[in-house]
C-alpha cells in the first residue's frame, strides 16, 4: 500500500503523520509529488510507523506499484508473489 493512500484510510494528515513520527512534511510532499526520493532511513520508519502495511520498498519506490490508466487515472499495480 501506498502511503497516500494508508493515510487516506487512516483520516491522518500529511502534516500530522510526519510530525508524529518525526518525518518532515515537506519530505513527505516532494516523495509524493516525485520531486524526491525518500531516504531509506524514512522508508524503515514509515514501515514501522504503519506496521509493516506500508512496505519500505513502496516509500522508496512508489512508481513500481502504481499503474496509469488510460483516462490518467492511477490504480496500484498488483504484482504476483
């Protein structure tokens, strides 16, 4: 799962989740938008931050799991264990 979307399912708001767990917002925005890349220190905290429902490996690469639709839409890509 993506962490947009856990915090989606979580009413928890960027802003909120990263001071909780002392991520900055900022850091979080630039991931989101594809500006940065998050460090792998964040991406173990994010992963223990969501117990483990948001792997480390989806922080640090988001647009492996994420597949764009052809109205522009995104869907998360499920991939075979």
């Amino acid at each position: 799962m993506l962490l947009k979307d856990w915090l989606k399912k979580n009413g928890m708001s960027i802003r909120a989740f990263g001071r909780l767990h002392g991520i900055s917002h900022v850091t979080l925005c630039m991931s989101f938008s594809g500006k940065q890349r998050l460090s792998a220190r964040t991406a173990v905290k994010i992963e223990h931050a969501t117990n483990g429902e948001v792997s480390r490996t989806e922080s640090v690469w988001p647009e492996d799991f994420v597949e764009k639709m052809e109205d522009g839409s995104e869907q998360m890509r499920i991939t075979p264990i």
